[in-house]
C-alpha cells in the first residue's frame, strides 16, 4: 500500500518516455554501424569522414533533387526546381542538420519518422517517395531503418472522443497484440452495438457505429486534410519508374491515402477500436510502451460535449500567414488536436499560431509561461487577436492570482508557479486547486526547450490536458534532455526555414557580422597574467579598450543612419561603463519596472532615444519591432540559444521589407558580435554562432574596422581614445574585482525575482558543490553547461570515517 502511495504519475511519464528514447537511440546506432563496418582502413569514420563516392546513380539523376546515404544523411539541392516539394516532403521526415544556401542536410532519426507517423504519412509512402526524390539508388540499409523504425509507431492511437477513452488502429492485428496484455485487458470496457447507446458515441454524426465479430467498434477513418497529403503526391509526375507506379494507390482526387498495394486491408478507410476505463489510461500507455507500441494521444475537441466551450473566436484583423497555416496544418490535419511542437523563428509569429490553435479548439487553455512579463504579453496577444470576454482570460503569477471562471477559461501561468512544491498562500492554493481539479483541452508552452525535464514533469502531474503544444524558436539545448520532449509532449509537428521566411519578407533580411578587437598590449599582459580568475579575464576581454572604441564607432554610424540600436552585455559592470560611455540609457535587471516601461516606450515611439543598453534581461520577453542593429560586446560563454534570441530582436520584419523575393540580397537590419581576439571569447563565438550557421546564415569576418575605429577616436575625441586612458581604465576595472562581484550577483538575485524559470528553483533544489558551480550558463534553467572535478570528492572527516568503519 505504501508502494501504491507514493506513485507519481509524472515519474512514470517520464520514465517510460526514457524507456522510447532509449530504442530510438539503438535504432539509430544500427543505421550508423553499417558505415562503421564499411570503412576499409583501420581509422574509424568519425576521423576520415564516411565514403559514399560507390553510390549508384539513376539515369535521370540531374531531374531528382537528393542524395540519399546509407547512414540516413539527405542532401537536398536547394537551387534544383523541385526545391519546394522535396523540401515539404523533407521536413515531415527527416530533422535538418544544416540548412544554408544552395545545399540543405538532413538526416533521418526515430523521432523525425516517429513525427512522419503522426500525421499519417504511411512506411510505405516515405519509402516511395523518397526513392523517387533520391538521385542515387535508395540504399537498403536506409529502407530498413525506415521499416524498423516505423512497424509500430503510429499504428495505434489512444483517442478522447465524448469524454471517453479508445484504442483506435487501422489495423484489427495490432489491437488484438495490445489484448493479449493481461492488464491492457482487464482495462477494455465490454459495449454493446446500439444505434443511441454509447457506442454511438464513437462515430460521427453521419455514420452509425457497428462491431465487428471480436467486439471491436467499426468506424469511419479520420480523413487527412489535403494539405498534409500533398507532399506525397507532389512529385508523382516527375518520374516514369516502373517500379514505383501503382504502390501508393486510393483516390488522389479527394485527398485520401490508399493503402500500398499487397496491403491485406484493400481500400479501407475504416478504423477499428475498444474502450478502455478512465482510471486505466495510464496503464494501458505503459503497457502499450512495453510492447513498442506507444500510443499516439488525439483529442476530438468537436465532439467533446462534456468540457463547456470558451467563447473566443479570431478577430476579422487576424491574419495568419501560410507557414502558421501549414504548423497548424499539422496539428489540426485529421479534425483531432495532435499533441507536439511548433518551431517558428523569433518574430514570425509564435504567439499568433498558439492563440489559433487555442481558440480552434475553445476548451480551457492552460499557457506556461517562462516569467511575469511573458504572462501579460500573452494576455495581451490573445485580446488582441480573439473576442474572448475579459472574465474569461486570468492571470496566475507571485504577484497577481485571478479567479478562474468556473466553467472555462483561459488561463496564463508560469512553469515555476504550476510546479512549485512548497507551502503556498492561501489564495495561490486555492487557485491551484481549481487548476489540478479542471480538465483542460489544451496545454500551450511557451519557450518550451528552456523546460527541465524535471519541472516539465512535475507540471505534467498538476495538470490534467487533452492536448499539449510546445512552442519555441530555439529548439537547442546544451544538454541531451531535447529527445525526452518527443515522447513527453509530442513529435516536432513543423519547422519553418528561416532562409525562406526572409526570402518571402516575413522576417527582417540581417547581415551577421564578426568584428575582431585586438586586445591591447597592457590589457593582454594582464589577460595572461589572470590564470585563476576567470571572473577578472572576462571582464579584461569585455573591457577591452578596442572594443570601446568600435562600439561609439558603430552607435555613431548607425544613429547617422536612422537606425535603432540595442547594445547587449551580459556583465552589469561593462553595460554600466558602455552606457556612460555612450551617454545612453540602460536597462538590467534591478531596473524598476515603471523605468523600463518608459525607456522601452520612448525608444519605439519616438527618435528622442535611438540607442539602449541591455543586459541579459532583454534576451526575451521584450517586444522592439523597430529595432534594426545589435552591437553584442560580451554574451553568455557559448550559448546557442542566447545567440539565436538576441538576432531575434531585430528579426522582425519592418516597414520597408519586400515581399517579392527580393530580400534575400538587400540587407535591413545588422547584427554585430565584438570579439577581442586571441582570448577565450573567440572559442565562445565559434561555438555560439553554430546555430545560427545551420539555419542558413552567414557571418561576415571583419579584421581592419578596429584600426578605423582608433583614428575616429583620436580625430572626435571619443572618452576612450589614448593609451592614457587605456591605462586609466585597466587600473580602475583592477581595483574593482569586489564592486564587479557584487554587481553581478545583484543582478542575478533580480533576475531570479522577476523571471519564474530562473535560477531561483534551482537554488531551492540544487546544492551548490565545488563541482558544480555554473550552474545557470547558458542562460536559462534546463540549458546549462556544468563543470565536471576531476579530482576526489570530498566529504565531511565524520562521513569519511563512517564509510571507513
């Protein structure tokens, strides 16, 4: 009884979701033993690279778009003119690796094809059209990965249909599997065929349900929607293989997917299934994971007649654009709500595709949050988009507890408030009781690579949702935790490439640019003589007098221009002394929030401030659609994200943005990274820019603009424009080691006050030790680096002694 007690429903989530990654990972180093074992000299693939020069090419090879290899890489043409169906085709597949101008990777993985699945794209049909996209024969070991991966994923389903759960396949064979489980078994609930019992239930209102002679309930197939089919269809005509014609049969005309041909079932379009109880559900999931059958989540929100309606609708000034369409394509495609996630760049409308999906469905929405600001920018953007009542919309954060209406709602919260596991205000536990009490259609999470597993399953056993959809920019982490999303959310439903968003003019068109500082001789010789502080070197590299004086160089030219420029440092002390450098305002995060407010509405509204100095602060969650120029003077060691979410401030697209096409060559708006060269920071901004490289970006380097930069300086008198006052500035950053300490730690105790998925939870539930002292580097909880000792551990002399005895 004790045992039964202590279950927590989001450890065994969480575990059986290891238990997925775990096979997707096997699978994946079978397909990757095969180049292994083809290597003919004694070095390994990994030091001289996989040969592939021995594929066999079609005849018409220069008509197909892709190179397929026998370690599941795809090469796409990106100039070819079947660019656009391979490349839809691709996305629903395959995860891409790098995505630059004229030549895309992509690569195959369980969970590209687990996601292939979800929206109903068959084994079969990946099979066809692929080999009909690849210019090169497509390689057996590839077909096999895609079979071996693919059997049983997606073959069932687990469907909420009128409140009541079912076990649907296309397949009798696999529910027949699934029962010869004992416990899934004991869960099916015995129905009898009626025309207005709860059978009927099941089918739509146009059909009426029928069993067939094993009990399973018969009913008509969940049609997918035409725009999730094309992509299979889309090159059918571009080639004449005998052997391909006839193996992806069903009328094309209508959209639907016939079955290949030797298919035992004909051309069915009937689905069959069983009911199983309520309080069974999760066990059946487990048990169904045991047999490598996971069970894929579908809400039919339309014929939930049990959870009352939120009455919210689009507004008639909503526009959504043709990749939102496409992302919600895929959640919305068989007329259920799919559970996964969404990945759309900074600024091309993240928030509008979760306000959509949440009014498509009109339950109660719950939305997650990473701090306060966020919360109120989301209440903002759904009343800006939808005609949801006031009284409908509630805000759930340390400083503002609305009621929830009590029959629907929507509700807007922070990860931290949901997973909190402390004592609570009596207010706060009264709303959190009506939270865990509520059934919910949908679960929005925002930021949601940012979420440790940890907090994500502990939000996962207060929250009872239909339906989960992920949002992100970013879906990165320095960690190995992103693979755990596939199976805790959902599969990666869509990702827009950012090269064709900014092509089409839905995002600005930026030129990256790496500027080196060389470092001055009195600053290196002190940069070289600080060994063990690591605190002091960076502030030495930061500081560096050069990068002082390209930063007023690059204000100056810009603010000439008309531009709008923030300035980012992550060390309070530097943005400090770069803001009275440049005679700007600044904000971090012990600003008063009535001051940023004001500073932040100035510089959109008015040219009076052209120029603001940010901290880390303004990595996320500020909204600066008229900022075009970022001058990066020092960052957050190697984040990828951080990188990728300070290029988003200014991606979003401005006034003067074409539309035609033309974007790709005219540059709007600039992002600069200073680099003191021949110092760690340069390490760090290899690594940092990885990210941004593969999504089709490139940086330009630049090695002369410092020289330009010293003769400004000395000809208009810039405050840091001699070697006197080089000198002046490396005494006073020396005699300022404690006053810098401080700084920063104030800057981070506010940051942890004023953003909910900040280090706050993680001082509460981690121990610092020697071994682990960075705990927050890359710039969120969930993404960080962690230093490893290499020596002994070290323990208490009492412990000592006692593990001696």
């Amino acid at each position: 009884m004790s045992g039964e007690a202590s279950f927590d429903p989001a450890d065994e989530e969480y575990a059986n979701a290891i238990k997925l990654v775990q096979r997707a990972s096997n699978r994946e180093a079978l397909l990757l033993s095969a180049t292994t074992r083809s290597a003919t000299s004694s070095e390994s693939p990994s030091e001289t690279g996989a040969d592939f020069s021995n594929l066999k090419l079609k005849p018409d090879h220069c008509a197909r778009p892709c190179w397929t290899c026998p370690d599941g890489a795809i090469y796409l043409e990106a100039f070819h003119s079947l660019y656009n169906s391979a490349y839809d085709f691709l996305v629903a597949i395959a995860e891409p690796v790098a995505r630059p101008e004229f030549l895309h990777e992509y690569r195959l993985t369980p969970y590209s094809l687990y996601a292939a699945v979800a929206t109903n794209i068959t084994t079969e049909s990946i099979i066809r059209v692929l080999n009909r996209l690849s210019k090169n024969v497509l390689p057996e070991g590839v077909a096999k990965f895609i079979r071996e991966c693919t059997k049983r994923y997606g073959k069932a389903k687990l469907v909420l249909k009128h409140n009541k759960f079912y076990v649907e396949s296309e397949y009798p064979e696999v529910l027949r599997e699934l029962l010869r489980d004992p416990e899934i078994s004991q869960a099916r609930v015995i129905e009898e065929t009626s025309t207005d019992g709860d059978t009927a239930d099941f089918t739509s209102s146009k059909a009426m349900a029928t069993t067939d002679k094993e009990g399973f309930i018969v009913n008509e197939k969940a049609i997918e929607m035409e725009e999730n089919l094309k992509i299979l269809r889309g090159t059918d005509g571009d080639s004449d293989d005998d052997d391909d014609d006839g193996d992806y049969g069903g009328d094309q005309s209508n959209g639907l997917v016939g079955p290949i041909k030797g298919d035992k079932r004909g051309s069915k379009t009937t689905t069959v299934a069983f009911q199983i109880r309520a309080e069974q559900v999760e066990v059946v999931k487990k048990q169904a994971i045991e047999l490598d059958y996971p069970l894929m989540e579908e809400y039919d929100f339309r014929n939930d007649n049990v959870n009352p309606n939120v009455p919210m609708d689009l507004k008639p000034h909503a526009k959504i654009r043709r990749y939102q369409e496409r992302s919600l394509a895929k959640m919305f495609g068989n007329g259920r709500a799919r559970s996964g996630i969404i990945v759309l760049p900074c600024g091309a409308g993240k928030t509008l595709t979760g306000v959509t999906a949440a009014q498509t469905i009109k339950k109660s929405v719950i939305c997650l949050c990473t701090n306060a600001v966020s919360v109120l920018q989301w209440k903002y953007q759904f009343q800006l988009w939808t005609n949801i009542p006031d009284e409908r919309i509630s805000c759930f954060t340390s400083d503002k507890k609305e009621s929830l209406h009590p029959e629907s709602c929507v509700l807007i919260t922070t990860y931290t408030m949901i997973s909190y596991g402390g004592r609570r205000s009596d207010k706060s536990k009264e709303v959190m009781d009506l939270i865990c009490s509520r059934e919910w259609g949908l679960m929005l999470m925002d930021e949601v690579h940012v979420v440790p597993a940890k907090m994500f399953r502990r939000v996962v056993g207060n929250v009872k949702a239909h339906c989960r959809l992920g949002l992100t920019a970013t879906l990165v982490r320095e960690d190995d935790l992103i693979s755990d999303l596939n199976f805790l959310i959902g599969p990666k439903l869509y990702e827009a490439n950012w090269m064709d968003l900014t092509a089409s003019g839905y995002l600005a068109n930026v030129q990256c640019v790496e500027v080196w500082c060389p470092m001055t001789g009195p600053f290196m010789g002190e940069y070289l003589k600080a060994n063990t502080n690591a605190r002091l070197k960076q502030l030495l590299y930061v500081m560096n007098p050069t990068k002082l004086r390209t930063v007023q160089y690059l204000v100056n030219f810009h603010e000439a221009r008309g531009d709008k420029i923030i300035v980012f440092s992550d060390l309070v002390y530097s943005l400090k002394l770069y803001a009275d450098m440049l005679k700007k305002p600044l904000i971090y995060g012990e600003t008063p929030e009535k001051e940023r407010q004001a500073i932040l509405g100035i510089f959109r509204s008015t040219n009076t401030v052209s120029t603001i100095c940010l901290s880390k602060v303004g990595d996320t969650s500020i909204d600066l659609p008229e900022a075009n120029v970022v001058i990066q003077v020092s960052s957050h060691f190697g984040s990828r994200r951080q990188e990728a979410q300070r290029l988003g401030r200014i991606l979003r697209p401005k006034s003067y943005t074409q539309t035609n096409g033309s974007n790709r060559s005219s540059f709007n708006a600039f992002f600069y990274t200073l680099v003191s060269t021949d110092t760690q920071e340069m390490f760090y901004s290899a690594k940092r820019q990885q990210y941004l490289i593969d999504q089709g970006y490139t940086f330009k380097i630049v090695t002369n603009l410092s020289e330009l930069c010293d003769a400004e300086a000395r000809i208009n008198g810039f405050a840091y424009a001699t070697p006197e006052d080089d000198k002046k500035l490396l005494q006073t950053l020396l005699m300022s080691d404690t006053e810098m300490e401080k700084e920063q730690r104030a800057e981070d105790t506010a940051i942890r006050k004023n953003n909910a998925d900040g280090a706050a939870l993680a001082d509460a539930s981690i121990k610092r030790t020697a071994g682990s002292t960075m705990a927050q580097l890359s710039g969120g909880t969930g993404m960080r680096y962690k230093e490893i000792g290499t020596g002994p551990t070290k323990r208490h002399p009492l412990f000592a002694k006692r593990r001696r005895q």
